[in-house]
C-alpha cells in the first residue's frame, strides 16, 4: 500500500510512547519521524504526497480510552492504516486487568477493521525496573496471542529491545529518558524498526540514517546548496536581544477572535485543530531531526498545557501542509482538508506560492474564511516567512483580510522583515534554499506562542534552544 500510489491515511493511536511529547526533548517522536519518512522521496525517486499520517497518541491512555473515544482517535481519519500501540498503562498495578486487556484489544482490531481499515499492533519498548509495570510482559504476550490468533501485523519492539539488550546491557540507559518512555535515540529506535519491518528502509534516505547526537556532516552535506550554508552552520544557539525582540508579543493584533482561541485552548475539551499552508507548514526535510513548527505547538497545547486532563490531550493537531497548497488548492480541497475534519481551529499559512494576482487572491482567501467559519471553526490568518521572494502584494492581502474579516493574524513576514534589516544574517541561517529550516521552524513556533499568549520561557518547548553544530 506504501508502494502505491493511491491516498494512504494511517494513523498511530496509543498512550504516552505513540504521543511522544517531553521525552525527546525537541527533537522528533517516532510518529514524526514516520511522517517524515513518508514524505521523502523513495527509491523510485516519487514523493509519496498521497500519503497522510495522523497522531492520536494519549499520555495515560488505555485500551479503554481508545475504545471510548475511538471515532476522534481513529474513525473520523478515515483510516486505511491503524497502528495499535497500548498496555503500558493497562499493566500500571493492573488497571486493565490481562482478560479485559486481551478483550479490548479484539474489540479495537474489529473496529479497524470494520471501517475497512487494516490494524497492526505494537508491543511497547522494554522498561527499567517499575514495580507498578512488573507484569508489563504479560500484556506484550497478549498482544502476541492476539496477533498470531487473529492474522494481525505485529511489530515487536518488546522483543527487538531485548534482543538489543543482549548486545548492549546499557541499551536502557541510552534509550530511556526515565523508567519507562523512549528519550530521541529510543524513539529513532522504535521508527527504524518499523521502516524495516514494513521493508522501507532505505539507505539513501536520510531519515533512515539519522542518529542523536546530529552530526552536521551527515544530514548537511548534498541537501543545503544555498548561499546561506555558512550562516546556518555559524548561527550562535545564544539568545539576543534581537531574537528576544522576534518572540515578543504583537500588541496590537488583540481582537475576540484572540479570546476565542484562549478560550479553545483552556475548555476541557477534546478537538481537532487544522494547519492548512505550503512547504513551510509541511517542514519536510528541512528540520534535520528536529520538529517542525505544527510538531512544537501540538506539544505545547497537547501537552504543557493539558492541566492533566485527558481531553485537553486530545486536542489532535493535524498538518497539511503540502508544496502545492495555494489559495486555489484551498477552495478546491476544503472538504477533504478541512470540513470533515469538524476542526475546532484553522491556521492558514499561504500567499507565498500563489499563481494568481493579489485581488483574485483576496477574493479567493476571504472565501475559505468564510468556508471555516460556516463550519464553526475559528480561522488563524499565518503571514509566510520572509524568504527573499518578493511576495510583499499577497501579505498586504493577508493583513487586509485581517482587518476587514476581523481574524486573528500571526504577521511571521513582519518579524522577520524587521530583523532582517538589522541583523540579516540572522535571518539567513534560519533558512535553507528560501524555505524555514530547524531554526526556522523553531522561531515561528515561538511567534505563534507569543501571539497567542501561551509562551513561557520556563516551559521545554518555549524555552528551547537549538545547539550550534
């Protein structure tokens, strides 16, 4: 199905280790790593654009909770792919006794397949000792049971980590971030066993060859061809007052639709959130092992600022950003990208890949504001990156349209024009061949922060730094 070129939806459900926030420390959770992967291009040189991968990964989910909530965490996806991964949490002092585990587990793989999706099931990584989790493996045999029992995909990561164990008894401490969840190097573990088991590793791609710590000579070399190459190398990871001065707050974008989004942000409520927007949105390739500026602002909602609340992490981000994606691919996708979706929040990122003028992009911008709202969602207005194109026509439309329509715009062209009067070089080494790279990424993720009044320098997210190879 891979190898094909039809639409491919596949989604990864699961608890703490399939949502991957914290643990990685900035860095990709295998969910992301598998995204990236399925956008490169494969060995017949096609970029798999069809194919689209959904993360509804739990932390402190259960085989319940995915059962409970089965239409936001797997059903609405229209799913073709269901990657089952659970019993980390069922195991916890037995809160899912081992016969209701097993139950629930057929209970979830007879719902795949009865939206005609096809289930594979994942056994969790190995844990240090958890007294709480001491029947862990029982669970894993379950799931190995059940798979052999049922003609159903098993990956066995449980079983891999052992047999890795044998070769390197300090496998744990490598791999672990605490007792029990993957750190970066595990969740790059887990995501190349699956390329493998599902035969698409590949050794020219360089998501397959990717290892923590990154060694810039390994994912640099034959991929940044600018004339900013040594400006990405020789960007200092030490904040500036300048840098500071990106992030702060745009003062005068207050408006209700801003108090609508806090609002969405702090309700109890699970939902789906939509990034609609070009390469810059899709950030594939171009963050080097790092998240892409959805991935940062899916953990800093989903996760920071959960409260502890297993509906406020189930606010589903999903990313379709594409190339292709302009005002035109808009209007003539939205149904499929948007209104299916019965989104809670739209960002829209586009004007910098445009093939009309300014006044049929106005027209054709206002009309998907328009579409989100008649669908209840809140539409978030994204100006694109200053990136050397002179799109200065279509931004004046973004802020027009802002005005006018009264939606929230988070103005990324005017930071970023601004600094780059000042202090260019700056802005340079945040791009790679006029698209955002990590640094890129990482900076308009901490604009939107700002913008929306959920930044915190003390948070993990906020307050990352990328370190100077």
């Amino acid at each position: 199905m891979i190898e094909g070129d039809k639409r491919l939806n596949i989604v990864f459900t699961g608890d703490s280790i399939t949502h991957g926030p914290l643990h990685t420390k900035g860095y990709r959770s295998y969910t992301e790593h598998f995204r990236e992967r399925l956008k490169e291009k494969f060995k017949n040189n096609i970029v798999k654009e069809h194919i689209r991968v959904f993360n509804t990964g739990v932390s402190g989910a259960t085989t319940r909770d995915i059962i409970r909530d089965f239409n936001i965490c797997v059903n609405i996806y229209d799913p073709d792919i269901v990657f089952i991964m659970l019993g980390m949490n069922d195991s916890s002092n037995g809160i899912v006794p081992l016969e209701e585990y097993r139950k629930n587990i057929l209970e979830l793989i007879n719902k795949v397949r009865e939206i005609g999706a096809i289930p594979i099931l994942q056994t969790s990584n190995i844990i240090k000792m958890d007294l709480s989790r001491k029947s862990l493996k029982f669970y894993m045999d379950i799931l190995r049971e059940v798979a052999r029992g049922n003609d159903v995909m098993l990956i066995d990561h449980y079983s891999h980590w052992e047999d890795l164990e044998k070769e390197n008894s300090n496998i744990k401490n490598e791999f672990l971030s605490d007792l029990i969840h993957p750190n970066e190097k595990g969740h790059l573990e887990i995501v190349k066993f699956i390329f493998n088991e599902l035969d698409i590793f590949e050794e020219d791609s360089y998501t397959c060859n990717l290892s923590y710590p990154i060694k810039a000579e390994n994912y640099f070399e034959g991929k940044v061809h600018s004339k900013y190459n040594q400006e990405i190398f020789n960007t200092i990871s030490n904040k500036t007052s300048l840098q500071e001065e990106l992030i702060k707050s745009n003062k005068e974008n207050l408006n209700d639709n801003l108090e609508a989004i806090t609002n969405l942000i702090n309700e109890d409520e699970k939902g789906i959130w939509v990034f609609l927007g070009d390469g810059d949105t899709n950030g594939t390739g171009d963050t080097f092992g790092y998240k892409n500026y959805v991935e940062y602002v899916e953990e800093r909602i989903r996760w920071e600022l959960n409260d502890g609340s297993i509906n406020k992490r189930e606010k589903f981000m999903i990313n379709f950003g594409n190339e292709k994606v302009n005002s035109e691919y808009l209007m003539n996708n939205f149904e499929d990208l948007v209104s299916k979706y019965n989104p809670k929040a739209v960002f829209i990122m586009i004007g910098g890949n445009e093939k009309i003028n300014p006044e049929e992009f106005k027209h054709n911008l206002v009309n998907i504001v328009s579409k989100v709202k008649s669908i209840n969602s809140i539409p978030i207005l994204q100006s694109p990156i200053k990136n050397g194109i002179d799109i200065e026509g279509y931004v004046k439309v973004i802020r027009e349209v802002s005005k006018e329509e009264e939606i929230f715009l988070i103005d990324h062209y005017e930071y970023w024009d601004r600094l780059s009067k000042v202090q260019k070089e700056l802005i340079e080494s945040w791009l790679v061949e006029g698209r955002a790279n990590h640094r890129g990424h990482l900076e308009i993720a901490k604009k939107i922060f700002k913008d929306l009044r959920i930044y915190d320098h003390n948070s993990l997210i906020c307050g990352f730094a990328i370190e100077k190879f």
